[in-house]
C-alpha cells in the first residue's frame, strides 16, 4: 500500500537519492539547512538552478531522483513536467539547433536540477527543489507534514505541437481553454472589470521573485537568469529578445501599470459571478492545484470550497480569440495563480502557481522556528 502521508515519500525518496552520490555529487546536491537565500531563489529559464543536473548522474541515480520529483507531483503533474522536459528536443529543432546559451548543448533534456536542504527527516525541517527550463517544483517539509509547494512553474514551447493523426501535443492545454472559455462567458459588465489591458504583458508579472510585493511589474528577461552573461553576444541576445517582445506584442507603459501586481486583488471576483461561472473558475483553479499530490491538493482546494471561493479574482489582459496574444491571473487571499502566452508568435505558454504568504513554507517554517526558539 502506498503511504498516504506525502512527507514521508518524500523523506525516503530523497534518502535513497543522497545515499546513491558520491561525495563530489552529494557536494552539489545538498546544503545545510535552512541556507535561506538559496532555498528562495528558483528559475525558469535555461539558466543553472542550482544543485545537481541529471546530466551529472548515472542512469540509476537519475532513476532516483525522478522518484524523488514523482513524489512532489500528482500522476497528471508528474506527466506534465516530464512532457515539457522532453520538449527540449522539440524546441531545439525548431529553433534550428542554433541556440547554444553558452554551453555545449542549447536546449537540454538533461539540464535539470536537484538539489535537498538539510537533512531528509520527518521531524526537523527540510525542503527540496527540481527545476530546469519551464519545470520549478519545492517542497518544504516540518513537523511530519509538507507545509508549502509553491512557487510551482509550468511552461511549454512549443505550446502546441504536432503529433500523428492530425492530433496536438498541448501539456497546458487546459489552462488555456477553460481560461478563454470563462473570459468568453462574460457578459459586458463582467468583462469589463475583468479586462486589465487590451495588450497582454510578454511574461508572467512576479516573474522569479522570492517574495510578491505591491506594485511588482514584469521582469526584463536579462534578470531572469542565475547572474548575467559575459559572454557579449548572449547577453546581447536576451536583452533583444526581451525588447523584440514588447515591440512586437505593442506594450506601452499604461499596458505595464494595468497588469501590475497589487495586494488589493484586480479583476472580476467570483462572487460577481453566476454559478455556472463559478464552477468554471473552479475547475481552473484546480489545473493549478492539482499540480501536486493529491492529499495535497485537496488540502489546498479546501481554501477554496464553498463561499471562499467569493473572494478569488479573475482577471485579463490581451485578446481573447485563439491565437491572440493574452495573459490572465487568479488571485486571492493565499492565492497567485499567473498565465502568459505571447511569445513566439503565441505558441510558448508560461504558468505559475503562488501563496504569496506561504511561498517556500515561509509561514509555517516561520511559526516552527519561533516555537523552537521559545522552547529553548
């Protein structure tokens, strides 16, 4: 019988991956617990997360270290992540396997990283983060349970792919149709409250940020990546990209101010919404929550059964019809859920779910050391 309790998996996972390395590898691996400014950085672009690559590993290490990242997933998430890991593959032909990013090989399957704080234990704290180009997955675990999963990115290019049988390879395809379809059902008093701006910002808001602040606004992409490049023409390269982007997609300053964060959720909230609306933006928020396992999700899902879904805002920026640019934000109390599809000619999709409170475990982890400290 599985064990129900997802800390658990996840300790004897992790113990049975560090137990695998060699001292050089276990080097890369691990670090101390709680190493706060490291444990709060994560990526998603092509950049080093931090840790240990698969490309590092043996193929029975590798073995273990995907059993480890299973147990931080739901089936249907661990299935996604694995999808938009092999889509590097794809990516690099269709960018002509030009792309290299200052190592030998540009788009890399292999290039994720896996790295443990402290010391894989039901008892004292402990956290772990997977991460590589458009997959970022950490779990903080305390007291016998996982206190926070968030930030949890998911991103996928190509958004669309072609396989046999006229049939589309779409890993978030979800979130962009019952997105489009809840905008779409809006009549014109609604839509008006929901709508932000009629151009969509060419990423998420909050980007990579440790923690969401009041007013934060869209990440140049040069600063989404571990350090800047010194080598000329990549550092050149993504500062081009960036500023393509917004010249392409149209974004002016206004466009920016609309879509900045704020504490005061933007939007339509759902209590302004009809129940056939309400269970739309329902089944929305549960593609981002049920990222993780499923005793998990069902923990998270509990903050919004009911009523308390009233307070969850749904908000829009771009157009509406397939193939137009758009971004769109759940927010709520304990709540940031974040899509952007604009780039590459609206076919790179960028998605991320937040507790701008409890990111990281920050709340509960925060709570724990007070305890510990006061007992002392």
């Amino acid at each position: 019988m599985t064990e129900r309790n997802p800390a658990v998996r996840m300790v004897e996972a992790a113990r049975a991956w560090l137990d695998s390395l060699d001292h050089e590898q276990r080097a890369a691996a691990a670090l101390p617990w709680p190493s706060e400014e490291e444990r709060h950085r994560w990526y998603y672009t092509p950049t080093d997360h931090g840790g240990l690559p698969l490309l590092r590993m043996r193929p029975a290490q590798q073995s273990l270290a995907m059993q480890l990242v299973a147990t931080g997933f739901s089936r249907a998430g661990y299935v996604t992540a694995s999808t938009i890991m092999g889509l590097e593959n794809v990516l690099a032909q269709v960018e002509g396997w030009q792309v290299n990013w200052g190592r030998e090989r540009g788009r890399d399957p292999q290039m994720y990283w896996l790295r443990i704080f402290g010391e894989p234990s039901v008892h004292s704290p402990w956290s772990w983060r997977f991460g590589g180009h458009h997959v970022s997955v950490q779990h903080a675990v305390a007291g016998g349970r996982v206190v926070g999963s968030t930030p949890c990115f998911f991103g996928a290019d190509p958004a669309e792919s072609p396989l046999l049988g006229s049939h589309l390879l779409r890993p978030l395809g979800a979130s962009e149709d019952l997105a489009r379809d809840l905008v779409r059902s809006l009549d014109e008093e609604q839509a008006a409250c929901a709508l932000l701006a009629p151009v969509a910002p060419v990423d998420i808001v909050g980007g990579n940020r440790p923690r969401i602040g009041d007013g934060d606004m869209v990440i140049p992409l040069p600063e989404l990546w571990r350090g800047r490049f010194t080598e000329p023409h990549l550092a050149e390269r993504v500062e081009s990209m960036h500023r393509g982007a917004e010249k392409q997609a149209g974004v002016q300053p206004e466009h920016h101010e609309a879509v900045k964060l704020t504490t005061a959720p933007k939007g339509l909230p759902a209590g302004r919404m009809s129940s056939d609306q309400q269970e739309q933006l329902r089944a929305l928020l549960e593609v981002y929550l049920g990222r993780i396992p499923e005793e998990l999700a069902e923990r998270e899902a509990a903050k919004f059964a009911g009523d308390k879904l009233h307070n969850v805002h749904f908000a829009w920026a771009g157009g509406i019809g397939r193939g137009q640019p758009h971004y769109y934000r759940l927010q709520g109390p304990r709540l940031l859920a974040e899509y952007d599809n604009t780039q590459r000619d609206v076919n790179h999709i960028h998605t991320v779910w937040r507790d701008p409170e409890g990111d990281f475990g920050h709340d509960v982890l925060a709570h724990h050391l007070r305890e510990f400290h006061d007992r002392g």
